[in-house]
C-alpha cells in the first residue's frame, strides 16, 4: 500500500489485502481522517471541547496542508 497526494492505492499483487482494506476502512472513518489531518492528539494537535489547537509539530506533518517554516518545496533544477 502507498499513499501519495491522490489517496492511498494498493497493488492487485498484494498478499494482505484483508489488512489493507481494515487501514482504508479505517483511514475513511472519522478517526482515521482526523488523524490524516492532524496528527496525533498532545503531538501535533491538542483538543479542548471542540476546539482544536496546532502545536510547533504540525509543520513538519503535512506540509501539503499546512504552510510551514521548516519546509521548502522541491523546484526543477
């Protein structure tokens, strides 16, 4: 299984797609979005009620998502 920008595939050759099909369940759950999202809770993000606050790690998660300081896109050369 890979993940890349489009979503998540999986190989028709794979020997564990019972597995793989679990994690995309899982990843299509609420939890699992949450977590694609964000992070892990106290790592990347903390909650408090239904508000959600980033923490310094967060730029280094997705930086797809988020702007980050630490983080300079690859340019053709």
């Amino acid at each position: 299984m890979s993940k890349e920008a489009r979503g998540f595939a999986m190989s028709s050759l794979s020997e564990h797609k019972d597995t793989v099909m679990a994690l995309l369940d899982f990843m299509a759950s609420p939890e699992g979005q949450l977590l694609d999202r964000l992070g892990f809770e106290g790592e990347e993000y903390t909650k408090s009620g239904d508000t959600y606050t980033m923490t310094d790690k967060i730029a280094t998660r997705y930086a797809r998502f988020f702007a980050s300081a630490n983080w300079t896109p690859p340019t053709p050369g």
